[in-house]
C-alpha cells in the first residue's frame, strides 16, 4: 500500500477556497486533487481513492436558497452510502466555512452517522448556521478557544486567532438537550471569545453563534466543521498585524490543523 | 400548475433581513411601521404533485431548524393587501430579470429525484405592521423595497404564470433601413429613434458607404457601426483630434492636438520603455512581468450610468465585466484581487435635493457596496483596496471603478485568430438584457433614462462566471483554444468584430442559446447578457473544449467561423442579415475634431483667522466623508479569499487603521508579492486638472512606497470620468489632465499600462446640466520582492522617534481644511519631481535596512490626519512640535497641520536606528517632529511652542469612525 496521504477537495459551482486548502496540504507532504462533485457522481468508488475529503470555502450554487443547502442536498442524494462508508472507514473530514455549512446541512456533523443505519438518520439536521445576527457578510479577525479532543485541532494553543468571512454564520441547536450532548461529549471544538479568552460580546463573537460556537467535531473527533478559515492564517504574515512582531516565524495558528491531519492518516491509516 | 410555497421564520427566530429594512424604513424618516415580517416565496411551475411540492419544500426550501411553510395552488390563493395595521405588498422579478436563483433551484429540485420541475420564480412578501397611508406605502415601495427597472408590487396574483417573455415571439422580418434618401433631418431622426447616438457626420459617412455600395443598410448592419463607434467602444474624444486653446499668465496659446491618448499617456509608456512591460494599450488589460513563470495584468473600467440607474446591479455587472476583462487578456489570466473606488453625493443629503430620477445618495451607496460585495466575494476574489469619495456634484452621476488583477504564466500572453478557427460562446445564455448598453453610456442621462434605457439594466451572476472562470483556465492550460475577447458593452457585436477585424467572420445568429424564445437577430447580435465569453478555436480541438466546457456544467456553443473574406456575415434562419465590410466598420469612422478650451481658475485664496486651539479643527477633518473610516464597507467584502493576504485594508492593533496600499502574495508560500494602491483626488481638479493628475499619481506612489515598494517597479493606470467633452470647458479640462499624466509618468519614469475613460457624465435636468467633477483615478501596482519586509502605518512603540519627510508648503488648494469652511482656494499642490523621486528611492532604501517601524503618506487633511491615524491605530499619543517640520510658506499652525502638498510621509524610527536612518535622507528635507508616547495622549506644540492640538486617541477615533458606522 502507498505510503501517501491522499486528499481528495470536493469542487462545486461557487467553490473558492479550494487551491488555498490544496496547498494548505500539499505543504505538509499530502497529494492532493481538486475533483467535481460531477466526476464523483460518475464515479461514486473515486471516494475510497482517498483518506481526507476537503469541503472548502465559498458560495456554492451562490447560497442560493441558504447557504451549503445545494450541495449538502446533492451529497445525500447522490453519495450518502459512499459517505457513510468513508467515515465508517476511520477517513477523516474537514469542512471550512461554506464546508461547515454543508456538514451540517447534510446532517454529517455533529454526527453519530457511521453508527446510524438507515439514511434519514444520516439526514438528520440537528444544529444549523442562519444568518449572522448583524445582518451582513463580515470579514474580521477572531479569537478562538479550542480544545483537543478532535484529532484536527492536537497541540494547538489554547487561543488560535483565525478570520470569519461569512454571511450565514450563527450556530444554533435544535433544541437544548442537543446543545448539552455537545458540550458533555466535548465536540465543541471552537468557540469564539475575547483576546483574553472571556467571554466575547459582538464583533468578537461575529454572528451571534449560540454559545459563541465556531466549529464543533463529531463524536469520533474525526470529522470537523469550522466557520473560521484556518487556511487564511496558514503563513506568519497572514496575521493582521504581524508587521508588530520582533520575530517572524513561519507558520501562523492555521498551519497546525492541516499538519495535524496529515500526521493523524500517516500514523492510524498508513502505519507510518 | 403553480405551487405557491410561502416560507416563514418560526417564532422567536430572529430574522436578521427582515431588521435590516426595518432600519432601512426608519432611515428613510418613516417611524410608523412598528415591526416588519419577511414572508420568502417560491412559486414552482411543472406537471408536480402537491406531495411533491410539499418535498421540496420541506427538504430542500426550508431551514428546519429556523423556518416554517405553507403551501398553495397558486390559482386559488388569494390575499387580503390589508388587514387592520397589517400591510401585505409582494415584490417579484420583472418578466425577463434574470431570477437569480432559478437556476440552481431547478438543479437542487432534480437532485431529489423531481424531474417534472419546469420553472421557479420567486418573490418576497412584506408584513408591515402600523397605521400606514398608502402613499407611506408606496414610498416604502419605491424607496426600500423595489426598483422598478427590475421589480414591480404583484397586484394580481391570478396573472402570474408563463413567463411574458417567452410569449413575446416575433415572426422573422429582416428590416431595412431607408438610409441612401434620408434628408440631414431624417439621418438625425434615424440616429436618434434607434439610440445610435450618431451625429450628423457619422450618419452621413454611413450614408455615403451605402451609396456606394447602391444599398441600404439593414438595422443590424447599422446597430453594429453605432456600437463600434460609440464613445464607449471607440474612444473618439481621446483619439480625435483636439483644438485646444489655453490661457496662461493672461497669455492666450492655441494648439492642435492629434490624438490625445497618443500624444501623452501612451507616448510617455514608450519614452520610459521599461523591460518588464509585457503588453501595453492593445489587449483588455496592461501586462507587466511578475516572476520567472508568470505576468500580472491590470484593468481598471467604470460602471457610471447603470449604477445610477440600478446600483446594485450595475456595480455588480460592473465587477463581473472587468474580471472577464481579466479572463480575456491574452489567453486569460486567474483573477487575483479586486479594487473598487466610489464617488457619491453626500448620504445625508436631503431628499429635497435629491434631482427627479435619480436615487438617493444613500441607497446609491448601500447598492452599490451591495454589488461589489455580492460579485467579489461569490467569486472568490479578494477585494483589497478602495476609496470612497463624496461631493454634491454626484448626485445624478455617481461614480463606480471596478479593477481586476490576474495572474498569467508567461506563454499565455499571446493570442491570434486563425482563418477557419470557430467562433464559440460560452457562458451564460443571451436574453433581451442590456440592450443598448454602450451607446446607452456614450450620451448624458436625463430624468427620462430611466425608462427610455431601462433595457441597459441588468443584474449579474457571479456563480455562472466563475464557473467560466473554472472551465475556461482549464482550456487555457491544454491550449484548447488560440484567441479569447470578453462579450462587455456591444455584447457579441463588439467581441466578434473585434476578433475578427483582420480576417473576416460568419456567424449564425441562430445558434447562439437563448434564454427565452422570440429573440429577433439584432437582440441577439447586441445583447449585452452577462457572464459569456467568445473563443477563437482550432477545429482540431473542438471536442476536447468542448468536453472541458461539459464538465463543469458550463454550455458552450459553436456559433460560425472565422473567414478570410474580410466581411462580417451574419446570417438569421439562413437569411443573410448583415454583411460589412471589416475595414469600414473598424477605419470609416470619421476622425472627430473638437474645440477645448482652458482657463486658469479664478477662485482666490481664502481668508481665515488663525486659531490657537485647532484640536476641534482636527476632529472635523477626521469626521469629514472623504477622510473618515470607511470600515463598514471594507469589513463587507471578503478581502482575504485565496489566502494571499498579507497587508489588509484594514491595519493596526484593533484591525481597523487605513492601510495605505494592500499587499498580497499571490503564490501560496512565495513571498514575491504585489502592493495595490489608487490616488484620486477630484478637488485639485476643480483648480487645475494639471496638477490634480500629477497629484493623484503622487499619492498612489506614496502609498505603495509606504508600504514598502519601490517606485522602479510600479505601473499605473489612468482612468478619467469626464462631463459632456462636446463643451469645449469640459474638454479643456480633459486635455490638462492629459497633459499633467505625461508629464508625472515621464518625471517619475513610472509607465501606464491601461486605461479607460468614461465622458458624457452629466445629468441633464430641464436646461440645466450638472457635470460631475472631472475625476481622474489613477491605479498603481508595484511588485514587491519579499513581502515580509513590508510595513504598515500604525504607530508600533513608545519611545520611536516621528519623522516627516518632505517639504510642506502653505498649498491648501482644494484641502479638506478649506472643505470644512466651504472654500476650495487656489493653491493647489504641486510637485517637485527630483526632490521627490529622491525621497521615494532613500524610503525605499531605509525600509530594506529595516530601519522603518511605520510610515504613512501625508494626503488629504494633512499631517494631523496622517498623524492621528498612526496614532489611534497603533493605540499610542505622541507629542509633536510643528516647528521641526520642514516648511515654507507663511507660518501658521493650521497651514503645517492641514496643508496637502505632495511627496510627504511621517515616519517611525525606533532610536536605535535614528543615525542609520539620517544617514540615508541626508540629501532630502526631513524633519525630527517628535516622539511616539504610550499614554494615549495627543499632543502637538505649534510654532510658537504653545500647544494647538491636545485631546486623546480615543477622541480622534471616534470622530474618524462616527460618520459611516451603519
């Protein structure tokens, strides 16, 4: 067996963070390809070519109707038995942004689908991201606490600070009970707070998440959706105000996260 | 059958949309509506079952978490308009807008397995609760939740269905126009009944072509001409010939001038002759070397007239097309940032002033700002610099730059059409939209534009262009195809006449996919439809583009060929429809030669009492329009997509400091990198367009040497928006600015690459025609070696020594400082070309020793602005004396504070490196001002030591950020 770490980017009409999240990859050693979900479609057994499927940023299908709903409805239509089969598999997901959306969108996050056996389970949209509560599509800088219980965010500090560009970011649950399993089984990986790590009033928290929520894993910690882009603070001088800084080093917060997944696939999946 | 599906915010959800225009309600002065519910509808036409309906409702139209819905048989809904307080209006898309959502509607609803979909229009409904009139209404309507160019209140729900469009279908009729015996007054009739906007003498050139050739022109024939040569397309203005007459010191100089554009800006291109520029002036965009593999191009166009009209559309089709701009230059290029650059009339304009048919000022902005956000970040292009000016003046006429910038390797930058390649389109499909769209811009608008050119407006979609963005990058990479031109103004007129200038083309009008039947040849020939490209193709590679093109779901059609017979043949159900002759249709045009006149202004110097204590002078010019933060648009575009970013708009401790020029590194993990800079500056023009050009190139100099550039790498664009260059005073004006870009572009040795004109901006209501100012932006791009030895402007540590470089004199012409007193003054700012090219070479070297913690330029509001800016963004005071600052003039604080003289920067050097930086200016003015403090205090001593400014950075910032925090 190939010893390389295989990362398939799904592309879509809309996508555009796709050559960012290649390269974020590539530069930790993985093989990467940008596919269509028209070729996967074609082609569902393509997916099994692959450890970790990337679903990037953008407007896919434009946010028409809401924001990850086109394609989220496209991969359980389309893929759900190939899906399931992937996590099943012990593969791992990342979606950003537009990826987040469609992860929850499609139900995939927060979860539990390899476990679930029919498909409407797999469908089941427990939590969603609506519209930000100010109304408008904000680019801005956030403090992020995180945790490490999701194989995505190891070793990171304890506050990453990472830029929002989104429209439709406001995390909700469907109801309470929902919100306290995520807490109680530790998936919410990402939350929003003051550059002290406090509590975040607006624009720290940039959409008014419940619970000042960004990202959240699944109960496996393999599968990860984040609103934030980690890719955009890849490089040191990506930072906003790196120019205040004595030294320079090479990577920003962001680096750690793609590394993170590559090392996961070359020492569970590889054996490396 | 119609499905009606109304979808609601469950309760105690909050609907964030439906509170936006709410505040946009009250804005408008309108207290009386209490609360306001957004009802979203989608009506589904198709052979589906009401189970079937109630699926896609339910899983794929609804957010189950957030929204409810309630379905119905469109033929038997019916609704009451009001309701005790409760208003019910209902706004849907005009028959023939594009539904911006249809298309992938359709494509979600087939995914779940319903075929039978055939058509999806939505509409949205608006609750509105409170005791209204119905004039409140329709104000409301009018204002806030409709324009009518593309929107109208659904009075009668039983009308619906059926697209109006689609049953407009016209039987074939080739028209013939009655040319060869028309009298001067039916030639002006002719031009003037078909929007050629033509004159008498082009009329009569065309006139005399038929002659000759003993027949009439077809309409279409004769469309095509007007395109080709409108102003907008052809430039006639700037490569005419001029008559201009000029007054200096009292003395009265005539010349002749022989193509403008030639005679300043290109020639000073060519005299600098630089290596690295690629290609220059012949292709959509300028072309300069970036690294060993690739090239960056650069195009900056203007949108004006059709965001007047609809602004959120026209801004939006505005983006679209210069980044097809990008697309089309050479084989095409990967777009890599946008710039936009806005003129509006003040926001807080009363409505009273506001002229009949035009929009206010406000929600010129709000739409605008809408559509450039909308564009830029669905396609995934960084929107990296801007600027944003107010005045009066643009009531009628507001102004909108868009720029583009890409990426292309090295090989990609040559194209040539082949005898017998195909001509295929690609993109979207062609409708009855923009019609008329370049002639349209080359005449004034007038109250009455709005419905007589309402064809010329249309709203985008960024989705259907970057999917030809994906597919066409592709086929460039395989070298599927040998030349490629964007469909823009003139739609397909334009884009194959061009192509084809040197050969010859044939073109089947009825192949060309439409969006709708019943499209006669000449709509089809001249839409201006978005999103579509044409391509020059071998035969050879045919089916493999082709493929390319499929696999991204982007349709692509073989439309005719490319000929050698030196004509341009259209045919329509196998009837010859146009036949011309390339040569006259591309040299025939008459060379125009207009009269232009200059006179020095006669406005005076000012008087204003000096004032000991300026700190509230301060506080104003921070809180001016064209000063303040412009924050709340700059956050609304996505500025950092493709993750190249590494100087951002937006600066400083808090991430809200001006950033001077934008740099990013557009190569994942490679430092070269590209700063972005805009100087424009429309009151020094106001005065003298001469040195308000050489300013403006000044300005965006500075602001890429700020950031760390060099001047020896940065190319420029010009581009101007004039008034009606028929009148001899406006033109005049043109000419000086003309003139000052040759002179600031050879002083400098930095060489334009592109540019564009857009004239005719004047609004002409009843006898009177207000022209905006005569505006020219000037665009830069430098290319940065190492973007990690980049700097920023915010104040970085106490303790820093300030410098100001540069010599400051008493030229508060056009100021901020004299705006705040109504007065515009003489003294326009002027440059000293070898002091400042000195300066910007020993910046430049000062910033590769790293000796530099922060620089910024000095512009508009002077020093105190420059110096409150890199104060409250680096959350630092500082404590200057005015009495260091080199200056000559007559000594007064406000002067030094407020005076706009170019070729200026304050800087931050921290003591250690005071020596090694001195040492390098020693041959330039500089002056040791003071020292940066970390008490937040802000203070400066003016010349007599006393102290004039003395407030906080907080203070300073708030007044800087009021104005436009929405």
């Amino acid at each position: 067996m190939s010893k390389i770490v295989k990362v398939i980017v799904l592309r879509t009409a809309g996508t555009n963070c796709d050559e960012e999240t290649a390269s974020a990859f590539r530069n930790f050693g993985a093989s990467v390809e940008k596919v269509h979900i028209q070729q996967i479609i074609k082609k569902k057994s393509i997916l099994k070519d692959y450890h970790i499927l990337a679903i990037p940023g953008g407007f896919t299908y434009g946010d028409d109707i809401e924001s990850g709903r086109i394609l989220a409805n496209e991969l359980t239509q389309h893929l759900s038995s190939e899906l399931k089969t992937f996590i099943k598999d012990g593969k791992l997901i990342i979606g950003i942004c537009n990826g987040f959306q469609v992860l929850v969108k499609s139900g995939i996050l927060p979860g539990n689908c390899a476990q679930k056996e029919n498909n409407r389970d797999l469908f089941n949209e427990e939590v969603t991201l609506a519209f930000n509560d100010s109304g408008k599509f904000e680019d801005r800088w956030t403090y992020l606490k995180s945790n490490n219980k999701c194989v995505w965010t190891k070793n990171l500090p304890k506050i990453v600070y990472f830029p929002v560009a989104h429209a439709e970011g406001k995390f909700i649950t469907r109801n309470k009970t929902i919100l306290s399993r995520l807490k109680n089984s530790g998936q919410i990986v990402f939350q929003y707070c003051s550059q002290d790590g406090n509590v975040p009033a607006y624009p720290q928290n940039p959409n008014g998440s419940q619970d000042n929520i960004a990202g959240i894993t699944d109960d496996t910690g393999r599968i990860l959706g984040l609103m934030p882009h980690p890719e955009r603070h890849f490089f040191s001088y990506h930072h906003p105000f790196w120019t205040r800084f004595k030294h320079l080093e090479k990577y920003g917060d962001g680096a750690k996260i793609f590394e993170n997944g590559v090392n996961y696939v070359k020492k569970e999946l590889l054996g490396s | 059958m119609i499905w009606r599906i109304e979808i609601k915010h469950k309760k105690g959800i909050f609907d964030s949309f439906a509170a936006g225009i709410h505040k946009d309600i009250i804005d408008l002065g309108i207290k009386s509506v209490r609360d306001l519910e957004v009802v979203q509808i989608y009506n589904l036409e198709g052979r589906l079952t009401k189970e079937q309906a109630s699926t896609v409702a339910a899983e794929l139209l609804i957010n189950p978490l957030t929204q409810t819905y309630a379905i119905y048989a469109q033929n038997k809904y019916q609704t009451k308009k009001t309701i005790a307080d409760i208003h019910l209006v209902e706004i849907a898309f005009n028959p023939g807008v594009m539904d911006p959502v249809e298309e992938s509607t359709i494509k979600a609803i087939k995914d779940l397995g319903i075929g039978e979909i055939a058509a999806v229009h939505t509409a949205k409904q608006y609750f509105l609760y409170g005791k209204l009139s119905r004039h409140t209404i329709e104000k409301i309507i009018e204002k806030v939740l409709s324009n009518k160019l593309i929107q109208h209140e659904v009075v009668d729900h039983t009308l619906l269905g059926g697209d109006q469009e689609k049953k407009n279908s016209a039987h074939f009729n080739l028209i013939v126009v009655d040319l060869n015996d028309a009298s001067q007054a039916r030639l002006l009739e002719i031009s003037q009944q078909g929007q050629l906007f033509l004159n008498l003498d082009e009329m009569k050139t065309i006139q005399a072509h038929f002659r000759k050739l003993g027949r009439n022109p077809t309409d279409c024939e004769l469309e095509t001409i007007a395109q080709t040569w409108s102003e907008h397309c052809y430039h006639k203005t700037f490569r005419g010939n001029i008559r201009f007459e000029s007054y200096e010191n009292g003395k009265k100089k005539e010349e002749v001038i022989n193509n403008l554009l030639k005679s300043t800006i290109v020639k000073a291109t060519y005299e600098i002759n630089k290596p690295w520029c690629v290609s220059v002036f012949h292709d959509n965009a300028g072309v300069i070397e970036f690294d060993e593999q690739d090239n960056i191009c650069f195009k900056v166009e203007t949108h004006n007239h059709p965001s007047a009209l609809e602004p959120f559309g026209g801004a939006n089709t505005g983006i679209g097309g210069v980044i097809r701009d990008t697309l089309g230059t050479g084989l095409g290029a990967k777009p890599i940032c946008c710039t936009d650059v806005f003129c509006f009339a003040p926001p807080d304009m009363p409505e009273k002033d506001v002229p009949p048919g035009s929009l206010h000022p406000k929600r010129v902005m709000k739409g605008v700002v809408s559509g450039v956000k909308d564009y830029g970040n669905k396609m995934g292009i960084p929107t990296v610099n801007g600027a944003i000016l107010f005045d009066r003046r643009f009531v009628g006429n507001p102004l909108v730059y868009c720029g583009n910038v890409g990426i292309m390797p090295k090989d990609k930058v040559e194209k040539k059409v082949y005898n017998k390649d195909l001509i295929v389109v690609v993109g979207g499909k062609t409708g009855r939209d923009g019609i008329h769209g370049a002639t349209f811009s080359s005449g004034e608008l007038t109250s009455e534009s709005e419905v007589v050119s309402s064809g010329a407006v249309q709203i985008g979609n960024p989705i259907q262009e970057k999917k030809v963005q994906d597919a066409l990058l592709k086929a460039r990479d395989r070298g599927l195809y040998s030349a490629i031109t964007d469909c823009g103004a003139g739609g397909l007129s334009s884009a194959i006449g061009e192509m084809g200038a040197e050969l010859g083309a044939r073109v089947d009008l009825d192949k060309v996919p439409l969006k709708y039947d019943g499209l006669m040849y000449m709509e089809i020939w001249i839409s201006e439809s978005q999103e579509r490209m044409v391509l020059s193709v071998p035969q050879k590679h045919i089916d493999q583009l082709l493929d390319v093109f499929a696999q991204e779901n982007v349709e692509a059609t073989v439309i005719g060929e490319f000929t050698s017979t030196g004509k341009l043949e259209l045919y329509f159900h196998n009837c010859q429809v146009c036949s011309l002759d390339m040569s006259f249709l591309h040299d025939g045009i008459l060379r125009l030669t207009k009269s232009a006149v200059w006179k020095p202004s006669k406005e005076k110097e000012p008087r204003l009492e000096p004032k000991q204590n300026l700190t509230k002078t301060l506080l104003q010019a921070l809180g001016h329009y064209n000063v303040c933060s412009k924050e709340w648009v700059i956050r609304q575009y996505d500025h950092e997509v493709q993750g190249t970013s590494v100087i951002k708009p937006l600066v400083g401790v808090h991430c809200d400091g001006p950033s001077d020029a934008s740099v990013i590194a557009p190569k994942f993990g490679n430092v070269k990198g590209i700063a972005i800079a805009n100087g424009i500056n429309f009151r020094y023009g106001l005065i003298d367009p001469y040195w308000m050009a050489i300013s403006n190139i000044d300005e965006a100099l500075r602001q890429i040497v700020a950031v760390g550039g060099s001047i020896e790498r940065i190319a420029i664009l010009d581009n101007f928006c004039w008034g009606n260059p028929d009148k001899p005073d406006r033109l005049g004006g043109l000419v000086r600015a003309a003139q000052g870009c040759y002179q600031a572009a050879v002083s400098f040795q930095v060489p334009f690459i592109s540019g564009k004109d857009s004239l005719y901006n004047e609004y002409t209501q009843g006898k009177e025609s207000i022209a905006i100012p005569g505006t020219l932006l000037i665009s830069a791009i430098g290319i940065v070696e190492d973007v990690r030895k980049t700097l920023t402007m915010d104040f970085k540590s106490a303790g820093n020594l300030i410098y100001c470089v540069g010599l400051t004199k008493d030229e508060l012409g056009g100021s901020i400082y004299y705006d705040l007193y109504n007065c515009l003054g003489k003294s326009v700012p002027v440059v000293d070309f070898p002091a400042a090219v000195k300066i910007f070479k020993k910046l430049h070297q000062a910033v590769q020793g790293g000796y530099i913690a922060a620089m910024h330029d000095v512009s508009e509001g002077g020093i105190g602005v420059a110096l409150a800016e890199m104060a409250f963004s680096g959350d630092l005071g500082v404590n200057v004396n005015l009495s260091r600052v080199p200056y000559q003039g007559k000594k007064r604080d406000d002067y030094i504070l407020f005076s706009e003289s170019n070729t200026r920067f304050i800087v931050e050097i921290p003591k250690e490196y005071q020596d090694s930086f001195e040492t390098i200016m020693q041959d330039v003015l500089f002056g040791l001002i003071g020292e940066v403090t970390d008490n937040a205090h802000f203070i400066i001593h003016g010349v007599t030591q006393d102290v004039c400014i003395k407030t906080t950075i907080t203070k300073l910032k708030d007044s800087w950020q009021k104005p436009l925090r929405w």
